[in-house]
C-alpha cells in the first residue's frame, strides 16, 4: 500500500486523528470563549460573528481544491502544509491585539484547516481496505465525539485558569504543541517523497508534461470558490443587508459554469479538479446527500440548546456545555462500535442511527414540554440529547465508509471534500434557517415553545435524509440483484443447457 504496510498505517491515522482533534477543539472552545473575546478585545458583536464564520468561510471555499492537489501532488505534503498554516495562525490569533487581527487569522486557520481535512479523508481511503477501513473511520468518528465533549470543559477551565485577558488566548495557544508534535511525527512516519510530480496531461494525442497551474484545474478552483462564496455569504451575513441573499442566483449560475468547465477540461487535455463521472455512481450521491441533510438540520441542535438553556433557563456557558457530554461520549462510542460492524450491516447501520435521531428529537421536545408545564427538571436533556449522540456515531463515520466505497483512489481526497462540502453548506443553511425561525418564534411564544419549533424543523430535515438512506439501500439492492443476473446469463451463455423430460433449467 505505498510504503505504508502494517503498524505503519496506524501510526499514519495516529497523526491524522490528533489533528482533526486539535482542529475540532479549536472549533468548540472559540464558542465558549466568545463573550471574553468580547471582554478581552472590546470587539462588538459583528466582530464575534466574523470570529466564527470566517473561518467556516475560508474553510469551506478552499475544500475541494485543496482534497484535489492532494490527489495530485500528494496527500501526505498538502496535510503538512495545512497542519503549519493551522499552527501559526494559532499563534497569530493568540496574541492578536485587537479584533481585526484575530479575524485575520482565524480566515488563515480556515485556509489551513480546509487544507488538511480533506487528506485525512483520503489517506484513510488510500492506505486502508475493507474491515479496517471501517475501523479507521470508527476511530475518525470517536475522535470527533471526544473533541466535541472536551472542547467546551477545556475552554472554561483555560479561560477561568487564565483569567479575562489570558484565558481565551490560551484556547488558541493550545494548539500550537499538538501542531508541532503532529509535523514532527508526520515528517517521519509518512511516506516518501511526501510531495510527487504532477501525472503527464495529453494534448492532441501528444503526451507531455503537465504543469503545476493546469494540473490543479486553476479554472475550475476558481469557479468553484466563487460559488461557494455567493452561496455561503448570504447565511453567514443572515442579520446583514437583504441585498446579500441576491449572491444566491449569482452562486447557482457559478456552479453551473464550473460543471460546464468540468465537462470541458477532458477535451482540453487537462486534469479536471473533479471526475463527475463519481455522481453517476448511487452511492456517492446518495450519501452525499444524507450527509448534507443530516448537517443541514442536526447542527442546529447544539446551537438551539445553548441558546435555550442560557438565554432561556439562565444557565452558565460551563453549564451548557456540560449537557452534550454525555451525547459527545455516546458519539464516539458508537463510531467506534458502528466502524467495525458498517460492512457487516451496510446502510441498516445509518438508518438505524436515523431513527435514533428521531427519538431522540421527540424525547427533547418532550423535555422541553415537560419543563413548561410541570416544572421537570431541565436536565433531563442530557438523557434526551444521548440518544443524538447515539445517532451522529451511527450516521457519520458508517455514511462516509459507505459514500466513498466505490470512489476510485485517485479521486479520494476531491471525492471526500465534495462531501465535506456538503456538509458546511448543510451546516450554514441549517443554522440560518433554524436560528431565524427560532427567533422569529420568540416574538410570539415563550422560549420553549420556540425550540419545540426548531426541533420540529429538524425532524423534518431528518425524515427526508432517512428516505434518501432508504432509497439508497434499494438502488444497492437493485445494482447486487442486476450483477447476479449478469452472472448467472453470462454462465447460461458459458454451460450448455441441461434437459430433464420436458422442462428446461
């Protein structure tokens, strides 16, 4: 497997996992370090807001792209680059002395983040194989369950060690020895060279080399972060000028030019950023958009409870992180049982993990009902909310083994950020939606029964991501049914037909 046989796969996904780690709790512990940002940088609320959201824009934009170089030139050198920008602009943003500064950075952490992620994706694709590939993204899944639960408890207790001016700098800083462990290690465990020469590209006929620009599709990653640009906007700008939401058909008409470049590129003797061919494949559209479903409407979830228990309950930031803990350890216990059994199971693994999610909505609501009319206790959440936890394990790593099965290799890590894709613009077109009609809910109704709405709408989104999970499982029923028939005619056509009496078999 490229010079990485072995214990050495394990130490490759060792390093990896460590930095999607450190990557997700940098994510988790921005939000509870919002309000001393605020203190700390006198940064008013548009401020915080770009805090968050330029990351998830840099992020977002650079994702394909930057899985397709990986493909290119290697997966193992783009993930290093990523791990080194994430690092600095760590440090930048730990000592910025005001709030454009640290915006500033956390646009270049988006960038480096948005760089390694999509080859953690496909390295996993690239050195592991049946049952064990399951299992790596078993482990991908508790890794992100782990960070998602230690995040918030690690920011409170850094920024109450740290003090208003310290602490939420030191939620930044934190990353800093983590990224240099990781280079260190990943220097001398992945294989060599850890970045190759561009394929050769054919032009009339003629084979010559392909250059560094054309080999990355400078076209179509262009385009491309254009259209994601015009379509993520308006919902990050949501509180903004209504004239932003007129980027919406301005997006559209991008993705449509980039699709028509994409078909081109062939013709031209150029690399295209990505093979659309992989869209014919049922799986990896289908789960493609069970993942954008899924995010599209389950991110919210966290968001309305924070905003629920500490604006309606008045609770503590601490105190509101500790109602997904339960839910984060349940996650990635249940990555780690689903990885190891989603070629056993298939698609009955996820939509097993959708029903859960559905249960666990309705528990919620039940919760939040229970609360306002009888006074039950508001932390019976964190039962109702395990049952989420249950079903993001089930849900996540399983679909991404399943999506990317059939994906060819040399399209893995583009493959893998096409879904990644998916997933920030099902996360910002969820919390946009949600969140406005949550708020627009409070101007009539208390705040429980604004997140019975909020939950309403996300059990609608899932219902519809648990028909496409059906409809999924039925086209794999069909394509087995189809093959068997293949066969079996193809060994009519070979075995000379057998007669018994008059019937023949």
């Amino acid at each position: 497997m490229d010079q990485a046989e072995g214990a050495s796969r394990w130490r490759i996904l060792a390093v990896l996992l460590g930095v999607i780690f450190m990557s997700l709790i940098g994510v988790s512990i921005v939000n509870v370090a919002l309000p001393s940002i605020q203190v700390g940088l006198d940064a008013d609320q548009s401020d915080l807001q770009w805090v968050l959201s330029g990351y998830a824009l840099t992020f977002g934009i650079i994702l394909v792209a930057a899985g397709r170089a990986g493909d290119i030139v290697g997966r193992g050198g783009i993930f290093l680059v990523g791990v080194g920008i994430f690092t600095v602009s760590s440090i930048a943003a730990g000592f910025a002395s005001d709030a454009m500064w640290l915006n500033a950075a956390r646009f270049v952490q988006g960038i480096g983040s948005g760089l390694l992620s999509p080859q953690v994706i496909g390295m996993i694709q690239h050195y592991f194989r049946g049952d064990d590939r399951g299992k790596a993204f078993g482990y991908l899944g508790t890794a992100v369950g782990v960070s998602v639960a230690i995040g918030p408890v690690l920011g409170g207790f850094l920024i109450g060690a740290g003090g208003p001016e310290l602490g939420w700098r030191l939620t930044f800083l934190v990353n800093v020895p983590i990224g240099i462990i990781a280079i260190i290690l990943g220097m001398r465990w992945f294989p060599k060279p850890l970045f190759r020469k561009p394929p050769q590209a054919t032009t009339g006929g003629r084979e010559k080399p392909a250059s560094w620009l054309w080999s990355l599709d400078p076209v179509g990653s262009i385009l491309l972060g254009l259209a994601l640009l015009a379509i993520l906007y308006p919902f990050m700008e949501s509180g903004g000028s209504p004239l932003w939401w007129g980027l919406l058909p301005v997006g559209g008409v991008l993705v449509w030019l980039w699709v028509r470049w994409e078909q081109r590129c062939p013709r031209l003797g150029h690399t295209p950023m990505v093979d659309l061919d992989i869209f014919r494949t049922s799986s990896f559209t289908n789960g493609t958009a069970i993942m954008t479903l899924y995010f599209t409407g389950m991110t919210s979830i966290w968001v309305l409870v924070a905003l629920y228990v500490q604006d309606g309950q008045g609770k503590t930031a601490f105190e509101s992180g500790l109602f997904g803990i339960p839910s984060a350890l349940l996650s990635a216990y249940a990555a780690h049982w689903s990885g190891r059994r989603v070629n056993q199971y298939g698609r009955r693994i996820v939509i097993a993990g959708l029903f859960l999610a559905l249960f666990g909505l309705a528990a919620s609501i039940a919760v939040v009902f229970l609360h306002e009319q009888y006074g039950l206790s508001v932390w019976w959440l964190m039962l109702s909310l395990s049952f989420i936890g249950l079903a993001q394990g089930a849900v996540i790593s399983p679909n991404q083994t399943l999506t990317l099965a059939e994906v060819p290799l040399e399209y893995a890590g583009s493959s893998g950020a096409i879904m990644q894709t998916g997933q920030r613009i099902g996360t910002s077109v969820g919390i946009a939606v949600i969140t406005a009609a949550v708020f627009a809910s409070l101007a009539r109704w208390s705040w429980s029964v604004a997140v019975v709405i909020g939950f309403g709408m996300i059990s609608l989104v899932v219902v519809v991501a648990l028909a496409m999970a059906f409809k999924d499982q039925r086209d794999r029923r069909t394509l087995i049914a189809d093959k068997v028939a293949n066969a079996a005619a193809d060994q009519d056509l070979q075995t000379p037909p057998t007669f018994v009496g008059d019937n023949h078999f």
